[in-house]
C-alpha cells in the first residue's frame, strides 16, 4: 500500500495521521484491513453528541507560544497566560466533555481533577515494566488517552490507544490538538475489530480484562497484537483464592453492569499461561481507595463511596468484596 492509495469518504485529520505514521512500519501490512473499516467510521453517527463536541474543539486555544508538560499531570500551557475572561471560556468548552472520568489534565491553568488519580495507577506500574524507549506501543480500552501520553514520555517511538468509547475519543483530541507531532495515536475500535498485527514491542490493557464475557479470547487477542517476546501489562480486578477460584457476580459488581469474571491472582496466572504466555509476574495488588476514584468536579455522577457497604467499605454495595486490583507482566 502507497500513501496515494489512503483515501477517505470525508477528510478526517486524525486517520490521515494514523496512516501516514504507520508507513513503513511493521504496522504497515495491517493498513489494508484497518483501512475500510476506519474510512466507515462516522464519529457523528456512532453519538449524538459528537457533532457538538467536533465544534467545541475549534473552540480550544489556540495560542502562538505553548509548551506541552507530562507529569504526572498532562498539561499544556501558553505564554502569556490566559485572561480570566478566556480562561472561563476555556473552562465552559470543557465542560462540555464532562465526565472527565481518566487523568489528570491540565489546560492553560484549567486543571481537570478526574474521577480517578490515573497518574497513581502509572506511578505503580512503571517500576516493573520493560523499557519503552524506541518501542511501538499498543493500549487496550485506553479511555481519554492519558496513559498514552505517559507511554510516550517513556520513550516510546508510537503509542497507539483502542477504545470505542466516542467521548473519551474527543476528550483525547482535547489534548492531541496541542501534541499534533507526537507519534500518538486513537482509534475508536475494540480489540475484536483490531487485524492480527503481531507489531507491537508492548501491550497495556488496564481495567478491561473483568468486561469481556470470554476472557480467554480476550487474552488471545491483546496476544495476537504483539511481537514474539513482546510485553503484556494487563490490570485488572481479582479476588482472593487459588487457582481454581474465579467469581462471576450474579447481576452488578460496584454497580456495574457489564462485569463477567473475577479471576483469583493464580487463576488468572493460569489463565495467561493456558493461552501461551511465559514470564507470568504479578507486580502489584491494591484495594482501590476512594482517594483514587472518587466524584469531582469533573465527574459529578456516583464514584466509588457510592459503590461500598456505607457500614462496612470492605465489600460493595451489593455485598461482595470490595473492588481489589492487580498488574501483571508477562511474555509472548
């Protein structure tokens, strides 16, 4: 595939810059299948909102002198600073994107405090996983793409983030718009809709493993992504017991609907090994406080608290243990 052979049914910025950084690259040779399927995306047909959030993108600054930062917080700011006039501008664009629920963010002084503390998540992963310097990175369920900011801090040469979640799509682009020349990248697909790459150096999947009815295929296909001896980050909820032990709730689970399978820490092990992973380590396992998921500002709806026995927050609401999650690395 040439680069005269991409073309689109509507011009589309973001799927040009996808194709044109895959060039040459190992990713190249999936171009032909992603190809019609991300020509058939139409944003502004998959949500009824995305047509109001397209505008409001125009509406962000857009300052001569800006200077992207990521930290812990992924922040973009201007010299000179903004004026309150336009700094309250810039606060009623946002909101528009609400709920703001993966980041922290921080746009020309507007801080956006998350539903949760994502940059406490990558504070403890980050000690254990392989180098990304150099790297082609892929993110399962990736969210508003604050991960992959911090992917790119870390060296990585392209980071890639999947998640068919069309509002954190734009809340991404929020972002992206001030990163144009970073090698990063969002599609809004799942995994299922994913060609088999093998083309990643580095696979993440953080807090998708529990939504998907059949975790092993699930498993199969963040492993069909990657290279030979590439890297799996998978996070995920578990539950105390041996290898035999995986609990499936009977209706919600913290009040959510779509969770199927909570794998004990050895089950999960198990499993990762039963599809044909080596090096199976498990590097952290933490109860889920509700400092680091908690209502905000920016995500006004029930969090966490709401989701704990008001008598006894070491089970849900709905009487099972509370929310526990775990990280583990592994080899393909």
């Amino acid at each position: 595939m040439s680069r005269a052979d991409i073309r689109f049914s509507q011009f589309d910025q973001w799927k040009t810059d996808f194709f044109t950084a895959c060039m040459g690259t190992p990713l190249q040779a999936a171009l032909s299948e992603l190809l019609p399927l991300l020509n058939a995306i139409n944003t502004s047909q998959l949500h009824a909102d995305a047509k109001k959030w397209e505008k409001q993108l125009k509406g962000l600054p857009e300052p001569d002198d800006f200077k992207l930062d990521v930290s812990n917080v992924v922040s973009v700011e201007c010299s000179p600073p903004l004026s309150d006039g336009k700094k309250q501008a810039l606060v009623n664009v946002l909101k528009q994107y609400m709920p703001w629920r993966k980041g922290p963010f921080s746009f020309f002084g507007v801080d956006i405090d998350t539903e949760w503390r994502s940059d406490w998540k990558w504070d403890r992963i980050a000690p254990h996983i392989r180098s990304l310097q150099g790297a082609r990175v892929l993110d399962v369920g990736c969210g508003s793409g604050y991960h992959l900011f911090r992917m790119h801090e870390h060296g990585a040469h392209q980071v890639i983030g999947i998640d068919p979640t069309i509002l954190f799509f734009y809340q991404f682009h929020c972002m992206k718009k001030y990163a144009a020349n970073n090698n990063i990248h969002y599609l809004p697909v799942g995994i299922e809709q994913m060609p088999q790459c093998e083309a990643f150096d580095s696979v993440f999947s953080m807090g998708v493993l529990y939504h998907r009815p059949d975790p092993l295929q699930f498993l199969k296909q963040l492993k069909q992504q990657l290279k030979a001896n590439g890297q799996l980050v998978l996070e995920t909820l578990i539950v105390e017991g041996d290898e035999n032990t995986v609990f499936m709730p009977s209706g919600r689970y913290a009040q959510m609907r779509n969770v199927y399978f909570l794998p004990s820490s050895a089950a999960l092990t198990l499993w990762l090994n039963k599809v044909g992973f080596k090096d199976v380590r498990l590097v952290d396992d933490c109860i889920t406080s509700i400092d680091e998921q908690r209502t905000t500002e920016w995500m006004t709806n029930h969090s966490l608290q709401d989701f704990l026995d008001p008598k006894d927050a070491t089970k849900t609401i709905e009487g099972y243990s509370a929310p526990r999650r775990a990280t583990f690395i592994a080899s393909k």
